[in-house]
C-alpha cells in the first residue's frame, strides 16, 4: 500500500472520511476479494498522483463491519 492511502477503520471514519476538508476516494476491500487486489496497484497510483488534491483511503470490510453496513455496501471493489 502506498504511503498516500491511509488504512480508516470504524472509529475514524467520521474523521478521516466525513470531516475531510478534501474530497475522498474510499476503497472498500477484503483480503479475500482478488478484484480488489488487482485493483490495489491503481488506487495507489491514483493516491499519489492526487496527494495535494484529494485523500484516498482503504476500509477493509471485514474488520469494519459497522460502516460497512451503515453505507450498504453489498459488493467490492
């Protein structure tokens, strides 16, 4: 994972998603999920091409079922 995305979990992700003063890319993920895997390589690129602009951050789904639930998220990536 590149330096530019920051790990969020239940407990920051008020602060770190819906505080931002940036705009926020999320990416939900699993471990388990290969799509997401795949797709990890061009959220790190987009993390820091867009540093200055916009914060990227990963929630795994799994650890985090909370948020997961609270925003209806039924599928990933």
């Amino acid at each position: 994972m590149s330096e530019n995305v920051l790990e969020v979990t239940d407990e920051n992700f008020e602060d770190e998603v819906l505080k931002s003063e940036k705009p926020v890319l999320v990416d939900f993920w699993a471990q388990w999920c290969q799509p997401c895997l795949m797709l990890a390589p061009t959220v790190d690129q987009i993390a820091e091409e867009f540093s200055d602009q916009a914060k990227v951050v990963k929630l795994d789904v799994d650890s985090n079922p909370e948020t997961s639930s609270k925003y209806h998220i039924k599928g990933i990536p």
